[in-house]
C-alpha cells in the first residue's frame, strides 16, 4: 500500500515541465524549483512512510505549494509596519523611528566616505567617539562619553573594564530581568565582576551598602526599574548618598539609567532619572540606551568622568561592542537635535509622539475614522473613534498612561475571509501594509498616537482590497 502511494507521487520531470513550473523557473531559476518541488514531495512521501497520508495531492497543487514557498522566501523580513499598538517604544517593532535629520546624516554617511576615524583640521586619525563625545559633553556635563552597540554592551563593558574580579554591590530590589536572556544578575556573572546583593527586595539603604563594603569591593552599581516598580512600602538609596559613600570609599559608582532623559518629559507624565541630573548628583558613569526616549537608533551611551571611560576605549571589548558609521550618524544627528530643546520636541518622532495633545489625537482619530468609512461603504464594519490609553514602553515609565484615541472596529456582517474581530486582525497584519493593532472588549483597536505620515492612508487602502 505504501509502496504504491510512494509510487504515485508525481515525477519531477512531470513538475517542472508544468506551464507555471516553466515561467517560476525563468524568475528563480530551474534549479531553485526543483529545490522547492523536492522539499514538498520530500514531505509527502514522509508523510506516507510514517502512515500519516493515504492520498496524494494533485500535481498542480504540489506545484502551487512549491511557488508559495519560493515567494515567501523572497518577501524582504525586515520590511515596514504600521504600529497602531499606541506603544510609542515597542522593542518588537524597532522602538524608536528616526527623524528627518538623522535619517539624512544615515544616508550620507552610508553612501560616502566619511571623517568617521580621521581629522580634517590636522589631517590624521582620530577617535570615532570624538562626534558624539563633543555633543555628549555640552548635553549631559560629562567629562568623556562614548556609544556602543546597546545599553546591554554598555553595563556589560563597564562592569567587565572596572570590576572584573571583584565585587559590585547591588540592590536586592534591582536584580531585575531586561528582558529576553538580559538579568542583571548573569550579565554581571558573564563580565567576571562578582555579585554582592545587598538589602532587601523592597528596602535597600545606604546603610546596607555602608555594611557590604570591604577590601574586594570594585564598584558600586544602581539599575534604575525601568520596566517594573516596586510599590508600597519601600526605600532605595539615592544617587547622591550612593556617589558619597563610593567618592569616600574610592571606587567608582556605577547608574545605569534604562532609558534616561535629557529634560523636560515630566509633564507628560513621564518621569524618568534626568541624565545631567545623575551626573551632577555625582554618577561617575551612567548608561543609557539610544533607542528608547532619546529617540534615535540602537546604541548604548556610557558618559561621565573621563579615566573611566578611557579605560573602557582600550579594553579589548570595545571593538567587539563598536558601533558602526551609520549608528554614529543617526545618534549624533539626534543628539544635535537636542541642542534646542523646543526643537528636540517637535522633530524627534519619539519626543512628538509624547508630547502630541489629546485634541490632536482625536481629530487624527476622527479622519481616520472617516477614511474607513469610506472604505466600508456596504457598511460591514461598525467604526468608531474613543478614548484608548497609550503608553511609552520600551522599558520606560511602567505606570504612565498617555491619554490617547483609537478607531475601533467591530464586525458587523461576517462574510468569507473575515468573520470575527480576530481574523481581521490577522488580515491586517498580513496585509500590503502589516498593521499590528490590538484586541480588547471585542474591538479590533487602532491607536493613533503612533501612526506615522501617511500611515491612515494605508490601513484605509488595505481595508478597501478586504472588504
Ligand atoms: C532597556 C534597558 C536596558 C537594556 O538596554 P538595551 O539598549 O535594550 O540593550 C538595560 N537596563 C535598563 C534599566 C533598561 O531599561
């Protein structure tokens, strides 16, 4: 019987001389086909060997199966997608989009030659920190500052140049997971700095740090909660007393921010550690990512006093941790931009996002709204724009609530393809333009917050090829 269903399994000679076989191969070539022919008879005749198969699929199925694969294969993975999560940072989505300047600084620097490692004045080779260590300076008062590949690289880098060996003393309350394989606990173990918790999860005091101190003590590291909060009773020792009491013991204090901002985002609710505040408060280094509330592209910044950063530039690490001309680009295009602050808000999509009113939203609301409309004229869908509640993400301001609006979607009339809010959902999400939006209350949700130029015009011409 198996014998028999094997032999029945259409020949590849019989595949490939099929009509479409022939025009698949003209575009991908004869033998990426056959590849893909084989892998699918490959599995059928697996299937029949193991009893799971009693019949074999016609061979223009088979055909059909192998061309989908080849098309799939050739769909880029990295493509644009239309966030309607209203989570400004979502890491799943590549946090932050750049702005205009830093998008352009990216260009040039990616398509010329650059100064990237030379001196024009002197004509010579230079740092290719000394961009952003300028700017890093003026911006957050650090005497030195360099950027590696991420914030991860960055407390990785400064515990292995500073600690290795010895004991870095950190708060029971902030033994936090970052996320995926990034605990603070590992990351230390794998730099060779060793752990030594102190205090407790919700109370840790300067007092307790005081006790933990001894000949071995190398550093001193504080992580700010960047994606939890510890609330009710509880007690951490500030960045002051924490610099006092490593200045008196001479080792250096360590602040790792998350985030971290320049100023001004707390009247957005957004109440994240102020980077020239820390440093002033007395950090000898604090570490911050690029991407999140600064608004510009993958790195991690490691600023403050100078010998220490030094001794991160010539630790070996450092050229594994490097980062690339275009990361340069688009960080120090960002970082100018803060240079004016009221700027800052208005041209850092991130920054803008924040800051967009609650009025604004609504009427973004309400024209995407009609735009679907539009698009539904059979009046399949029940639309409507209301109140959402939009956050920061990313790792930043757990508890803060954006107030937003959203263009909710209900289906009324289900037909073929969509029948339910959740297959909707996944037809926009696999859609000419992917939109990830949410399910809640039996709502299809849109938030507007993070739509981007031009993105409601998309998702109402994807709604229009759906409906
Ligand atoms: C996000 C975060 C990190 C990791 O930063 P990446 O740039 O994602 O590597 C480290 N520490 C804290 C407190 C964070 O919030």
């Amino acid at each position: 019987m198996r014998q028999k269903l094997l032999a029945e399994i259409p020949k590849m000679d019989v595949l490939l001389g099929k009509e479409e076989a022939a025009g698949a191969a003209a575009r991908w070539g004869r033998g990426s086909v056959a590849d893909a022919l084989r892998s699918v008879t490959g599995k059928i005749r697996r299937e029949i060997l193991a009893g799971e198969r009693d019949e074999i699929p016609a061979a223009d199925d088979i055909l059909r199966e192998a061309l989908r694969s080849l098309e799939g294969g050739c769909t880029p993975a990295l493509r644009p997608v239309i966030n309607g999560t209203g989570v400004i940072l979502h890491t799943n989505l590549g946090r932050a989009p750049l702005s205009l300047r830093a998008l352009e600084a990216v260009r040039d620097a990616a398509s010329h030659y650059t100064d990237l490692e030379y001196d024009l004045t002197r004509g010579g080779r230079n740092s290719r920190q000394a961009h952003i260590s300028k700017l890093l300076r003026l911006l957050c008062g650090a005497e030195d500052a360099i950027a590696v590949n991420n914030n991860a690289a960055a407390i990785f880098l400064s515990l292995s140049a500073l600690a290795r060996g010895k004991e870095v003393l950190i708060s029971r309350g902030e033994l936090a997971e970052i996320g995926g394989s990034f605990r603070i606990p590992e990351i230390c173990g794998e730099s060779g700095a060793v752990l030594r918790e102190v205090g407790s999860t919700n109370c840790t005091r300067i007092s307790d740090y005081r006790r933990a101190l001894g000949e071995n003590t190398g550093a001193v590291l504080k992580v700010h909660a960047g994606n939890y909060r510890v609330e009710g009773y509880t007690e951490a020792a500030g960045a002051a007393e924490l610099a006092a009491l490593s200045r008196e013991a001479g080792i250096p204090f360590l602040y790792d921010l998350g985030s971290g901002v320049f100023a001004g985002l707390e009247r957005y609710g957004v109440d994240e550690p102020r980077i020239p505040e820390v440093l002033r408060e007395g950090a000898d280094l604090v570490t911050f990512s690029a991407d999140k509330l600064l608004g510009g592209a993958q790195a991690g910044i490691i600023a403050g006093k100078a010998e220490l950063v030094g001794k991160m530039k010539h630790h070996p690490l450092y050229r594994v941790l490097r980062v690339d001309k275009m990361t340069l680009a688009a960080v120090e295009a960002t970082l100018e931009e803060y240079r004016d602050p009221s700027g800052a808000v208005q041209n850092i999509p991130t920054l803008a996002m924040i800051a967009e009113p609650e009025e604004v939203l609504r009427e973004k609301a309400e024209r995407l709204l009609g735009m679907l409309r539009e698009a539904d004229p059979s009046g399949r869908l029940l639309l409507s724009a209301e109140p959402c509640s939009d956050r920061t993400g990313g790792g930043t301001a757990p508890l803060t609530d954006l107030p937003g609006y959203a263009v909710t979607v209900r289906v009324a009339v289900p037909s073929g393809n969509i029948k339910d809010e959740t297959e909707l959902e996944a037809a926009l999400r696999n859609a000419r333009y992917p939109l990830v939006s949410f399910l809640r209350q039996e709502r299809l949700w849109i938030s507007v917050r993070t739509l981007l130029d031009g993105d409601s015009e998309r998702i109402a011409e994807d709604f229009r090829a759906l409906l």
